[in-house]
C-alpha cells in the first residue's frame, strides 16, 4: 500500500506518514493535531467530521487520505482570515446556533461551502444542502438563521 | 474487573438508581485555601446534611446517614480581580456554564469576563451527585448566588473597614465598590489584594428577588462560544497526553454471550498489546487503524444465549412484570371499576413505546493515565464523583488516588451517567503501562450503551356525558413511573407502575417515562373527549374542565392562543392537536400542526408554552425548548431500536433515523416568566408534550389513532 507523506492543510504543506487508505479524519486529528473535525459515525451519515477539499465538503471519517493529498484541505482551524473569524462563525456566535456544539465545525465548513456556489440561498435551499449535517441537540432552526445572516453580512462585505 | 462492564438491567431511575453519596473528605480550613489559592478572597457553601440530602437524594434509604455537612461550591476572588467558581457539575450542551456564571455574576456584581467556572473536576471542584433531572437551575444556581453574595459583602465590608464608613452605604457594581457620599472608589481586584480570607456560609444569605435581576434573565450568548466556533475546545476524544496510545475493546456479539476462548496469536505485531481480563478483551497500540487491524485479527469464541426480539418485546413486558414491591405502591383513591360502570363515555386502550437510543454525537470516550499508583481519566459524563466511585471499585484503590475531569462534553441526554468508557480506558492504560485513549465507535454506542426504557402503558378512564372525568386508570410496565399521576381531578383513580426486567440495558433519558407517560395519558384524554356523547367535546375544553392546577391551565391558555386553537380549520389533509403536562416543577403545553401527505405525516408547526418559573437565560431557555421538540420528533414519528436475539440490528444513523434539517417544523416558543417562582431545570420537560400533540393531530387529520412511538416508522399506513 502506497503511503502518503504530505497533505496541503490550511495553505501550509504538512508532513504526515500514513497508508493511502487511512481515514483523511485520523491523520488530521492525530497525526496533525487538528481536531475540530469530529468522528460522530464513521459512514458519511452525520457530517461532524466534514472538511473542504478544494472548497468542496467531503466526509473526512471515510475519504482515504490518498484521495485527499494533492489537493487543498480546509479544516475549521483554517477558515478564520488574519485572526478574524469568518462571517459564518461570527454569525453562529450571534445566532448561539448551538448546545453541546460537537457538529458545530461540520456545519460551519458545509454552510461555507454552500455559500461559495449559493450566496444567496433560501431557506429551504439552506435546510436541502445541510440535510447530510445533524445536530443531536436540535438546534436547527438557529442554524438556519445563522447561514442566512452570514450570507447577508459577507454580501454586503463584497459591495 | 468488577461487574461494572457487564450490561446493568435495572433501571437507572434519573436521581433514584444512584448509589449513596459519597461523604466528602474535605476538611475546610482557612490553610487549605490559602495553600490552593496564595491569597485573596475565598468563599465555600456549606450545605446543611438534611438540606443535602433532601436536594439532591429522594428515597436513598440510609443517605441522611452516609452524607455529612456538604461544601456544595466555592468561590475565590484573588487579587487581581478574577474570580474563579468551582462546581462539581458538568456542561453537556445544555448551557449551564453559561446560566451559572450569569448568576455569579449578577450577584456578585462582577463583568462576566472577570469570571471563570471550573466545572466537573473531582479533584478541584466540590463532591456533587451529578448533572440529571435538571437540577442545576434549581439547586447549583442558588449555591453559586450564596457564594457570590456572600464574596460581594466581603469586598464591601473590607472596602468599610479601610475607609472607616458604614458598609451600608457603599455601592457594588461592575467588579468595584463606590462610596458615592465620600467620592471613593476600589476594584474587587485592589480589595482582595494582601488579603488572606476565608470564608463559610451557610445556604441563608439573603439572595436578590428575581424582579431585581439585571443580568440573569437576559439573553447571553455562550460564554465560551468562540472555542467552539473555531475548534479550539478540547472534547474527551481530542485529549492529547505524552506516550498516550489508542485502545480497542472487542465486544460480545449479542448480549449475555460469554468469552469461551479466545487466539490471540494472528494479532501480534510490535507494539499491540492485548489485554485479556475476564471477559474483557481489549488492544493497544500506536494508532488508532493500528490498534482497529490488532482487533480484528483476534479470534474469540463466545458462547450466546437466546434473548427476546423487538417484535415480541411488548407481549415479554406485559407477561415479565415483577412482582415484589420494586415499582413501589400503586396510588388508589375511590372505585374505578365502579365509576367505569357509571361511566357515559369509557375508553380502555394500550400504548407502547419503543427503546430509543440517545446518540449523543459524541460517542463515550475517555482518556486514561495511570502515574504512580494513580489513575486521571478525561471523560464525558453527568456524573464525575458516580465514575470516579466506579473506577475506585473495578481497580479497588481509594477514591482519592483517582481523578475524573469532565471536558465540556458533546451532549448526554441522560445517556452518559455510567463510567464504561473511563473503566475500558483505565484497564487498557494499566496493561500498556501508557496512557490511553479510546474512543467508542458508533456501532458500539447502538448496541452497548443503555437505551431510554421500551414500555406497554394500559390505560382505562371514564367520563360523565358532560365532560367531567369519573374514573382513571394508568398501568405502565417497564417504562418508568416519572408523571405517571395524573394532573386532572378525577375522584377514582388506579396507578401503578410495573418494572420489568429489561432485555436490553436501559437507563435514563431526556425526561426519561415523562414521555411515554404524557403520551399514554394525553392521547387517551384525546380519544376520551372524542368519545363523548353528542359529537364529543373540544379536546383543549375537555382538558381545562378536569383541571385545577393554575400554572397548567395557564400553559394550556398560552400555547392554544399563540397556536390559534379553536379560531381556525385546518386545510385539507393537515390536522391540530395539544398537550400538555407537569414534570420536575416545568408546566408544558404543546399544540402541534401535522399535515399528511402521501401517506407521510410532516410537523408543520408546534407551539410550546413553558413555565419554568423565573427565567434566567431566556435564550438558552428558549433553545432548550426548540431542541427538545426537535429531539422529540424523533422518539414521536420514527427513532426505535430494532433487535434480535440480544443483537441490534439498527446499530448506524444510515439505519437509525434521527431529526435532521428537513424534518424540522416551524417552532414557536412562549414563555411564562413567574419571577415569583423559584426557576426549576428546563432541559427535559418540553419535551413530553410533543408526542402527544402531534399523535392528536394525526387523528384530527386522519382519523386514524396511533398509540405506539414511533408513530409512523414506515409512513401512515391506511
């Protein structure tokens, strides 16, 4: 099995060592210390785990790190600009669009992703594309408005 | 190892299943403090060992005995003007880190960044039995006011003695004390500084009403939010020691089976250990696909024994019954069976709810390090003294060699009351000789964690032609007895409870047999007003007539006018229905639109009014209640446990279906603020009522009365 020894992380280039099939999520959390991607089901199906590969959301707990290397990675840790944070993460603050916050960095990276296709989703378009994305506490509808809120904030940034 | 890893079959009743209180060694002392702290102000709680035992120990025989005078929290103000609080209780999601260090706040007249909670640490934080049947606001909420008064007058008084005036007329306000006749001013920081003080209150300090308010009873978002936002917290599962490596644990492959033997040869490989205990077999190794392959390559042989199946699971819980006094006196007043006779509307029916698991997103975990005889574990869990207990027995060392630190944990719902991770954890580190980390899967979560209690619910109620209840009678197997009394006036009544012994580990739950109780209970006064003579009566009309209770009423009042209940038809194929109940002091009404559409039922809207009575964070209060009818949606229309022969068979969310964000209905909260009350938890109790209201409005839209949960795992069937 061939083994990968660099990953493209945040815009820097990380040294790891692992075989090509391991979990993208394993060596992130534990070969790279970045751990605000969540294990939470291990098949796709709740999206803790969620990180942008070339801008695009991709399941970290079952992407082989093979298929990730080469390209650019973006975790949590990654997304807040010269210190910061981006209008989505503000906007989760504001909107307290949250309880015990564990798929917090899954919806903030997945929302991000549908803001860089959609900049100015519905509601229901919202709700469509985090579908993939559960929150145990429920807290949905505050997530929702926060999207929403930080779609109008980075809107009215650009103008 | 002690039986703590087998599976535990009784019920975990919320605050009833705990073992006795642990009495706490602590020896106050004036030294102490100043050795932890170096100096400043310092303030501990004494709890009173009757007052102790009456918060937080409900009908533990021999508890009163076992529990002295309790510190149940303490404060220090050191001379830089932080304060730093310390409680025993744990943030699962639920907020209270943020509703606590409101209160401090408010009462110690101090800005909310000077002050910082450790929470949930048993070598640092107060003995505390745990985070569940939402005593927090209740309990810890008026420990940290009386600590925080008390600190408040201490600063006053010292700022009296130094300018030599009359306390009375000093002022305490944002971290600093004003003399507003002398023009004088010091910070709480400059107060405290070469100051050696130390002092113990007792729980009578006189604490501001809740109309005085200024901070608490407004919204605050988390406190430390940003963590979250950006990553940066540290869950169980992120905890990172020096040597740590990562543990496996190989489970049975059906509940009850027993190890017959087991080749550990084809796992060999450098650095896997396998530890064989019993029937505890675990590995560990470098990494965790490491320590996954080492597991996978041992070759065990267990020996099954045949266990019940979820299709059979009511008739086995009806004819499995105990007898024997567990379930406690049946509460009787007057004949039913005579008042059924009188009767001019009757209604017999059953009910049933199904096993649910609480799938917190994170799964049970803990880290474990063993230092010189003594054992640190990081682990997310309601209870870090019940845990530390536990793992003082499975390795039969004294408490005080063991630590248990609770990190901000990714939810618990009731689910994380036992120590089964931290116990794996701290086996796997004694046989590395390393720390270790482990990390349940979610497979395992499904199948080994305990589930909220399956249960069949008999009910028999009768009523006169003029909607007045006459007779009532409520028997729940195996769920639980949380509100299974009836909050209606009837004269007969008959209520029971029957345990059961479950074929699946159960345990407690968000609300735990409130739910199924208030489903059972609300439902059955929904067919009973149907059932009336002359066309039946109007289902919220028939409630109020049997009702007394003011606080009920007025939730039932609130949420039927929010919801325009009674102004309005429903279009076609939508349905109303509402519900509503009384659970740990919360009052809940729940009115609930559903629409059917091709055969599916969809919440359309749910309107919940809530008294809890004086509120303290409304925004986190209202959060509560929106993620307890989103949760509940679940447990209402399609979350069950399916299982075979002691195996589960829906053991992943893509066989498990939870609330996601299609699922959600519009969501409108009301809330009755009774800043005469004192404020009871909030987390659970909203969420009884939507059952109920939703299966009600499936019937007003269909016609059809669905008496399980989950009502429609499959779609409505015609």
């Amino acid at each position: 099995m061939a083994k990968i020894t660099e990953l493209q992380v945040n815009g820097a280039r990380c040294p790891i060592e692992a075989d090509e099939a391991t979990p993208l999520l394993v060596v992130l959390r534990d070969q790279l210390g970045l751990t605000g991607a969540k294990y939470g089901c291990g098949e796709g199906q709740c999206g803790a785990c969620t990180v942008l590969l070339d801008s695009n959301p991709r399941h970290s707990c079952n992407t082989p790190v093979g298929k990730a290397a080469g390209h650019s990675i973006t975790t949590i840790e990654g997304l807040a600009a010269n210190g910061r944070l981006h209008p989505l993460q503000q906007a989760f603050l504001d909107s307290g669009a949250f309880q015990c916050a564990y798929c917090t960095s899954g919806m903030i990276l997945t929302a991000a992703a549908l803001l860089r296709v959609n900049p100015h989703p519905s509601e229901d378009e919202v709700r469509r594309f985090m579908n993939g994305n559960v929150c145990r506490c429920g807290t949905y509808p505050r997530i929702v408005e926060a999207i929403l809120g930080a779609a109008e904030t980075m809107a009215k940034n650009k103008s | 190892m002690s039986a703590n890893l087998g599976p535990q079959f009784e019920i975990e009743f919320e605050r009833y299943e705990l073992s006795a209180g642990l009495p706490y060694h602590f020896e106050f002392g004036r030294r102490e403090f100043l050795k932890v702290f170096g100096g400043g102000v310092a303030v501990v709680l004494i709890v009173p060992r009757a007052a102790a035992a009456q918060e937080s120990g409900r009908r533990q025989r021999g508890f009163e005995e076992s529990m002295p005078a309790e510190i149940g929290a303490w404060l220090h103000l050191s001379e830089n003007g932080a304060v730093t609080v310390f409680t025993g209780k744990a943030e699962v999601g639920q907020n209270i880190r943020t509703s606590l260090t409101q209160a401090v706040a408010e009462e110690l007249r101090a800005p909310l960044g000077s002050i910082q909670l450790v929470m949930a640490d048993t070598e640092k934080t107060p003995f505390d039995m745990g985070t569940f049947g939402s005593r927090t606001t209740p309990q810890m909420n008026l420990q940290l006011r009386r600590v925080a008064s008390a600190c408040r007058d201490l600063v006053i008084a010292l700022a009296a003695k130094g300018w030599n005036v009359d306390a009375k007329g000093l002022v305490a306000e944002d971290g600093e004390v004003r003399d507003p006749a002398g023009g004088k001013v010091l910070s709480y920081g400059e107060l405290a500084r070469g100051q050696a003080l130390a002092k113990a209150v007792v729980a009578e300090d006189p604490l501001l009403p809740a109309s005085a308010w200024t901070v608490a009873g407004k919204p605050l978002p988390k406190v430390n939010g940003e963590d979250f936002v950006t990553g940066r917290h540290i869950y169980t599962p992120d905890v990172k020691r020096p040597g740590m490596v990562y543990g496996k644990v190989l489970r049975p492959p059906s509940y009850g089976a027993t190890l017959e033997s087991l080749d550990t040869s084809a796992a060999a490989a450098p650095n896997v250990i396998v530890a064989r205990d019993g029937d505890f077999v675990g590995v560990t190794a470098p990494s965790e696909p490491q320590a996954e392959q080492a597991l996978a390559k041992l070759e065990a042989k267990w020996k099954t024994v045949p266990r019940p199946s979820s299709r059979e699971l009511f008739q086995y819980l009806k004819a499995n019954a105990e007898t024997g006094g567990r379930g406690g006196e049946p509460f009787e007043t007057g004949s039913v069976e005579e008042a059924l006779k009188s009767a001019e509307a009757r209604l017999e029916q059953t009910y049933t709810v199904a096993y649910i698991q609480h799938a917190p997103l994170e799964p049970r975990a803990a880290v474990a390090e063993w230092s010189g005889g003594k054992l640190t574990v990081w682990t997310g869990t309601q209870r870090p003294f019940g845990v530390r207990l536990e793992l003082a027995e499975a390795f039969r060392i004294p408490e005080d060699r063991v630590r248990v630190i609770v990190p901000d944990t990714g939810a618990a719902y009731g689910g994380k009351h036992t120590g089964d991770a931290a116990i794996e954890a701290a086996r796997l580190a004694k046989a590395a000789g390393q720390p270790v980390k482990l990390v349940w899967t979610r497979e395992e979560e499904f199948t080994w964690a305990y589930f909220r209690p399956a249960g069949v619910i008999e009910v028999r109620g009768g009523a006169r032609a003029d909607g007045t209840l006459t007779a009532w009678e409520f028997h729940n197997y195996n769920s639980g007895p949380s509100a299974i009394r009836t909050p209606y006036e009837v004269p007969n009544q008959r209520i029971e409870f029957h345990p059961v012994k479950s074929p699946l580990r159960q345990g407690s739950y968000r609300a735990l047999a409130a739910t199924a109780n208030h489903f059972a209970r609300e439902s059955s006064m929904d067919e009973l007003a149907h059932a009336l003579p002359h066309g039946g009566m109007d289902p919220l009309e028939f409630r109020l007539k049997n009702l007394k209770d003011e606080r009920l009423r007025a939730v039932f009042q609130a949420a039927a006018e929010k919801f325009g209940w009674g102004k309005s038809q429903p279009a076609a194929g939508h349905g109303f229905g509402i519900a509503g109940g009384v659970e740990k002091n919360g009052y809940v009404a729940t009115a609930a639109e559903v629409a059917i559409e091709d055969n599916n039922v969809r919440v359309v809207r749910v309107v919940t009014a809530f008294d809890c009575g004086a509120v303290i964070n409304p925004d986190g209060l209202k959060n509560q209640i929106m993620g307890a009818n989103i949760m509940g949606l679940g447990g209402a229309l399609f979350e069950a446990i399916e299982f075979e022969n002691g195996r589960v068979l829906n053991n992943r969310f893509s066989k498990y279906r939870v609330p996601r964000f299609r699922d959600v209905p519009a969501i409108e909260v009301v809330l009755l603020d009774r800043k005469d009350i004192p404020s009871a938890g909030a987390g659970e109790t909203p969420i009884v009522g939507l059952a109920p209201a939703v299966g009600n409005a499936v019937f007003h839209a269909s016609g059809t009365r669905l008496r399980s949960l989950p009502m429609v795992p499959n779609g409505l069937k015609a």
